[in-house]
C-alpha cells in the first residue's frame, strides 16, 4: 500500500483487522453502508459478499499471500468495479517451498503464532498456513477484543498446458 499511489488504509471500526482499503474515492470495506466500489479476487474467486459488496479481510491470512494488484476500472471485473480490482494471488507449493514458524507478543495481552509450509515435488505441489491471534484489546473490558483462526491450503498440479489447483480457506474469528 505504501508504494501504490492513491491507496490508503483506515480502520473506522476501531479494529486493524476491520480496514478498509480506498483507492481513488472508491472503498472495499467490512462495514455495512460504506459505498463500495472496488471487486476483491482471490485466485480469480470473487470474495466480495453479496449483501452489501463488503469485504471481510479477517478471513484472508496475510501470511498466505505471494502477490496483489490493483487493476483500475474495467468492466471485465463485474458490479461494483467502479473503482477497480484487487487481485489477490495466494502462495501455493510453486511459489513457496520450506517451513517457517513464527510467534510474537505484544501490548495489551497480543500474542499471535503462524506456521507455512510448502513442497514441490516434479509436477505436484502443495502448501499450507495456519495462523492464530489473540487481541485483549487496549479498552477496558474487553470491548476491543479479536481472536483470529485462519486456516489456508493449496494442493496443485501442472502440466505442459495449464495447472489445477485445489485451495480450501477456513477462518474462525471473533471481533469486536
């Protein structure tokens, strides 16, 4: 977001894991009532709900992502793509490969863990991340709580003409 010129993020909702992304006027956002006009795509699968067009970020792991672009307006991208298309390609074993382990703490009782794995092996991929976070929040009471379980995996296979890939995505996620 810092080197795309005309894109900001902001958190009207209070929570980082309620942003909303606006380019040029035109927003992708949690909260029910902003105009929208940006389509989001993940691995070409359009995540935008249907009621309301808004766009639940919480359920996309950004450890899981290898790549985004942000396309400006075309109609080849659907309703509400007034503003545009962000394109959001995910890791699979093609593009990632290892393992990796992370856990960081922090203020107000933040503790969060993420795991990625990824393999190739010839023609056969697969990959792997899960994640969690745990936010006590900084208000009292706990009105600013989040508790995030994400969960991504992407099993593929290529040949001399295309690939296929099969991609699940869960999430089990709290915010207030």
């Amino acid at each position: 977001v810092r080197a795309l010129p005309g894109v900001s993020l902001t958190d009207p909702t209070g929570n980082a894991f309620q942003r909303d992304l606006n380019y040029r006027g035109f927003s992708a956002s949690p909260v029910i009532g902003t105009p929208q006009g940006l389509a989001i795509y993940q691995n070409g699968v359009r995540v935008n709900e249907v009621f309301g067009d808004i766009v639940n970020w919480d359920f996309i792991p950004d450890v899981a992502v290898h790549r985004m672009s942000l396309i400006p307006n075309n109609p080849i991208y659907g309703l509400n793509a007034l503003g545009g298309a962000l394109s959001i390609e995910m890791k699979n074993g093609f593009t990632y490969q290892g393992k990796e382990f992370e856990v960081l703490g922090g203020s107000f009782g933040r503790i969060q863990s993420t795991a990625q794995a990824g393999f190739q092996d010839g023609n056969i991929a697969g990959y792997i991340s899960a994640d969690a976070v745990n936010d006590k929040g900084w208000r009292q009471f706990s009105s600013s709580s989040s508790r995030l379980n994400r969960l991504y995996f992407d099993l593929g296979t290529r040949g001399d003409k295309g690939e296929f890939h099969l991609a699940f995505a869960g999430a089990d996620n709290q915010l207030r």
